[in-house]
C-alpha cells in the first residue's frame, strides 16, 4: 500500500512522485527543497481572477511568438529535492535554446524561462523558500502576483541573484528575457484584462519583438 502524501513530509523526489500520482484526488502538491508542500484552497477574487488574467495574457504572447509555449500548473522537475507545480510559466523550446524539456512521461525538466505565482500575500512561501529554489536553479525570471497588498514583484536572474524588474515611466514591467512581454500591474488587480492584453498587443507590435521573433524564426530546425 502506498502511503498517503501529507504536507510536511520529507521526501525525495522520486517517493514523493510515486505517491503524488497514487493520489489523482490531489489537485497539487509541491516538493521544496525535500519537503511536502501542499496549497490550501483556492479563494476566487484573490487567486481564481488574477490567475484567468495571467493566462489569457501569457496565451496572447505565445499565439504571436514561435516557439515560445505556455503552461498552467505543470509540474517542473528542477532538481532532486525540488518537484514545483507553478500557477503559469513561459518556456522556449528546447531546440531554440530553452533549458527546460518535456520528459517521456509528460512532464518538464529543468528551469523554464518564466515562472509566475499568484501568492496570498508577501508572507507566503513562494516569496522566501520558492524564491530561493528558483534563482538555484537558474530560472532566468520569477513573477509573484500578491493578492492582498495587490502587488506584482518580478525578478530577473542577474549573476545568480534575483533582483527586481522596475516599471518604466508608465508604469509598465517589461520582461528582458521575453522582448514584447509587457504588463500593466495595476490593471491586473483592477480586473482590466482588456488593457493588460491592450498593454502586451503594444509589447507585440514593438521592434524588440519584431527582432526577437526573427531571431526565432532563423532558429528554427529544418525540415
């Protein structure tokens, strides 16, 4: 009889994978650095709106730049002590240079360039144990959506450090790895998707992406 998964244990991440998939009840669980962490229920103006928001303008960057793909609530491998199951991430694929890949089973190995969290508060895990698990494992920028002081901290990677990605004049966070992904903070907790798909169809239409895109293309295998 497999044992059940409870938050707390310590496991490595092949034990806690093996109980993780006896359990499909589970909706999500987390391996951080050998312990068992699993989210309380999820509220809906604090996680369920914000969450459709991020996705819908993830999935608008993803339709317009090839070979850049979307993910919700996937399970990532990092490392051995590490199964994490973000809220969204961008990934590049693997043959364009992207470090993470898809495994035979389905899942993703390695740091994806993009992870997102929608966090509580600036209290929860995902800005302290998280943080630190990400930048160890390189993952080149980390966004942290806070619910109750409504908030969007986004790192970038910088010499194995995450530092803060600050807001243009107009208030605007634009990420350095994904040229074009742009995002009006404010109106993500207004619940103004259209300006924040307004905001990245701004991004979409810059040079920087224009040029990123053509990089892309140049890239791709052929035939």
């Amino acid at each position: 009889m497999i044992p059940p998964l409870n938050a707390g244990d310590r496991l490595t991440r092949p034990e806690f994978e093996r109980r993780y998939q006896a359990h499909p009840e589970l909706n999500k669980a987390e391996l951080i650095e050998g312990v068992v962490h699993m989210p309380s229920p999820v509220h809906f103006a604090l996680h369920g709106k914000p969450h459709v928001a991020i996705i819908a303008w993830l999935a608008l960057y993803c339709a317009a730049t090839p070979g850049v793909v979307g993910a919700d609530n996937t399970t990532v491998r990092l490392d051995y002590e590490n199964v994490v199951q973000p809220d969204a991430l961008l990934r590049l694929e693997s043959a364009l240079g992207g470090r993470s890949h898809v495994t035979e089973d389905d899942y993703l190995a390695g740091p994806p360039e993009l992870v997102v969290e929608i966090a509580a508060s600036s209290a929860s895990y995902d800005l302290h144990n998280k943080h630190r698990v990400y930048a160890a494992n390189a993952v080149p920028e980390y966004l942290v959506a806070q619910a109750y002081e409504q908030r969007v901290d986004w790192f970038v990677l910088r010499e194995g450090v995450y530092e803060p990605l600050q807001p243009d004049a107009d208030g605007i966070l634009r990420s350095e790895v994904f040229p074009g992904l742009w995002l009006p903070a404010d109106a993500l907790w207004a619940g103004d998707l259209a300006t924040m798909l307004a905001v990245v169809q701004q991004g979409l239409a810059s040079p920087e992406h224009a040029s990123y895109v053509a990089g892309l293309r140049a890239r791709q295998p052929r035939p």
